[in-house]
C-alpha cells in the first residue's frame, strides 16, 4: 500500500488534533509528519505561575502569622501584665511615707524640722541624741528582696560615738547631692550636701547604709569617707535604715541596707529629702 495513502492511526488523530488546536501547529505537524509531538511551553509557563502562586500566598501567611497573631498573643498576655503591675503598685504604696507633717523644735539642739506625721520623734533629755522613726514599710534589700523596715532620722553631737564606722572607712555608693534648704537662718548655710554611705564590712555592692548631711563637702560614687570627715560636724544628721523583727515593728529591729536603686524612688527619696531640707538650725 502507498505510504500517503495509509490509514490514520488513532495515535496520529490525536497528534492532529492537538497540532491543529495550537498556533501553528498543524505547519509543524505537516513538517514532522506522524511522529509530531506537541509542544510543552504552555504547560511550563503554568507550572511557574502555579509555583509563584504558592511562594506568594506563602510569604502572606508568613506576615499575617507574623505580625498579625503575634500583635494577638500579646493582647492575650495583657491579663497577666496588668496583674504583675499591680503587684508593683502595691509594693510602692506600702512604701509611701506620708505627706502630712508636723513641726518639731528641739531646744537641745537648737534646731528644728518638719516630719512626717505618723513618724515618731524621741529625743531623751541630756542624751545629746534625737529619733524620728517611720512606721513599718516595705524596704528593698540588694538582691530586690523585700523587708519590713524603718526609716530613722538621728541626730547627734560631736560626744556621741559613730560605731558605723569602727571597720573603717566607708564608701560612697552614690554621688553626693546638693540640697537647699527652704527657710535657713541668719547663722545657717543655704544649702547642703547630702551624701549616700556604705559601711566598711559589707561585701555587698550598690547597697546604701546611710544618708549624711556633709555640709559643704560633697563625694564622688567610690570615693572613701572616713571618720574624721564628720569630726567637725555638729552635730551629726543622718538617715539610716533598719529591718524589723516582726510585721508590725514591735520586736527589736536590727540595722540594715538597701538597694541604692531605691533612691531613685520618689517614694521613698521625695519625703526624705523635703524632711531634711527643712531643718533649721539656730
């Protein structure tokens, strides 16, 4: 049988049929006879679109997971945040110091100051000492530990022994502060430097013993403060802190350090330093 005239297979119908629905198809066809195969660039350009496809809806999925959800999460979380900080808060008003004051003169100091009005002042006739003490507050130690303590004013004259210092020399933990006084006598100095101790003894870093009024001598944090500094002091002013025995302070309280941090409290710095910026001495 002629080859022109052989009977069309059904594989080479469907090879016809495909080249005549393409572009050009059935010139390629009738070149290539029987033996055409279609081509496959349509059907790579459908597996790249189909393959950004996915890479886009992808790289969505991954900014809303991102920003969307995690924006979510910490909405849940809120809850929890609020909670802590109210803790916080609790802390902070049982440290308050009240704002209301009394006035107290002293005639055996010639001096006298505003206090806050649940403090207690007790100054023993002939003793050449006087104390203004808190009521029971909640106090940091280093270490964020939370204590019940006092806050003391004391105030003593050059006969008095300064046994925070019988270890040696102390420390600054802090730079000292200039405080000026609000209504300073005709015989008394404007202002003042307010120094922040640490005793010798502790190994303890950042932890503040004590507050000193040091006149017009004033100390950079680290440098050392020994005893003869406050020789000619009279007489010695100074806050201190102690940690109470009970709840309630009634027990024997025994002398204690905070963190230094704690100045940085308004709390507990803003009272303290209105206290002392009230003294007047005649």
């Amino acid at each position: 049988m002629n080859e022109q005239h052989r009977p069309t297979q059904p594989d080479d119908l469907q090879s016809a049929s495909r080249a005549m629905a393409e572009e050009g198809g059935y010139d390629d066809y009738a070149k290539k006879g029987f033996s055409y195969t279609a081509p496959t660039h349509a059907f790579r350009k459908l597996l790249v679109i189909i393959l950004v496809l996915l890479l886009v809806g992808g790289a969505g999925f991954a900014a809303y997971w991102f920003f969307v959800k995690k924006d979510d999460n910490k909405s849940a979380g809120t809850p929890t945040n609020t909670s802590s900080q109210r803790t916080d808060d609790d802390k902070n008003e049982a440290m308050l110091i009240t704002g209301e004051t009394e006035h107290y003169v002293s005639n055996g100091f010639m001096l006298e100051f505003d206090y806050p009005k649940d403090w207690k002042v007790d100054e023993p006739t002939g003793e050449g000492r006087l104390t203004a003490t808190s009521p029971a507050l909640q106090l940091k130690q280093v270490g964020g530990k939370t204590i019940t303590g006092q806050v003391v004013l004391k105030v003593r004259n050059k006969q008095q022994a300064l046994p925070e210092f019988d270890k040696g020399n102390a420390v600054a933990v802090l730079t000292s502060e200039k405080v000026n006084y609000a209504k300073p006598s005709s015989v008394q100095r404007g202002s003042t430097y307010l120094s922040f101790l640490a005793y010798a003894g502790t190994s303890q870093t950042d932890r503040l013993d004590g507050l000193y009024i040091t006149g017009d001598v004033g100390y950079q944090k680290g440098q050392a403060i020994p005893k003869a500094d406050f020789t000619p002091v009279d007489p010695v002013i100074s806050v201190s802190f102690v940690k109470c025995a009970d709840s309630n302070c009634t027990g024997e309280a025994a002398t204690t350090g905070l963190d230094a941090s704690m100045w940085g409290q308004a709390a507990l710095s803003a009272p303290l330093k209105k206290m002392l910026q009230s003294l007047v001495i005649n």
